[in-house]
C-alpha cells in the first residue's frame, strides 16, 4: 500500500481530525477562563483585548480549513481511484458514492489539493 494515493489522502484526513480535535479541546479551556474572567466582572473589552478567545478562535479556524481540504482531497481522490483505477464511469461513481453527477464530474476534472 506504500504510494497509495488513497491511503495518503487518508492519512492527511486523520491528521486533520487530530488537529482540530486539539484546537477545539483549547477552545474549550479559553471558554472557561473567559468565562472566569467575566464572573470576576472583566468588561467585555478587557476580555477579548487580553483573554485567550481570539488566538484560539483564529487556531479553530485554520484547523478546520485545513480539514476541509483535506476532506476536498479524499472525495476528489476517491472518485478518481474509482474512475481511473477501477474503470468506473462517472455516473456509476455518482450513485456509490450518493453524490450528483455533476458534483463527481467536477470532482474528478479538478485538479489534486
């Protein structure tokens, strides 16, 4: 399976996951301290100019960009494995994988993430 395309993608989604698990698992940690800070009676400006919220929510968000191409690479990865490494046409493709038809064309003419 060494230089598996599809395994790779695989291996990048898994990556993904992990990382927005711990992005989220920091998220967590800031809501409870903002939320500390405020039953102290932190002004909400005090709070996001000096709390941990925005470093952390910016984190998230790159973490979940960074899974949503991994997943855009894997569908994209899959219908091509299916189409050129199977022989499946596209429309055979589109009802396994419960996608349109033209979601699968577009997915397999776009170009590798």
């Amino acid at each position: 399976m060494e230089g598996d395309p599809f395994v790779a993608r695989l291996v990048e989604l898994d990556q993904g996951c992990l990382e927005l698990t711990e992005r989220l698992e920091r998220l967590r940690v800031a809501v409870v301290e903002i939320r500390r800070m405020r039953k102290q009676g932190r002004p909400v400006s005090e709070i996001v100019s000096s709390g941990p919220g925005i470093p952390v929510r910016r984190e998230v968000r790159a973490s979940w960009s960074r899974l949503n191409q991994a997943l855009h690479a894997y569908r994209v990865q899959i219908v091509k494995s299916m189409v050129d490494d199977e022989g499946m046409r596209i429309a055979d493709t589109a009802r396994i994988t419960g996608n349109a038809r033209q979601v699968v064309s577009r997915l397999y003419h776009s170009p590798m993430p």
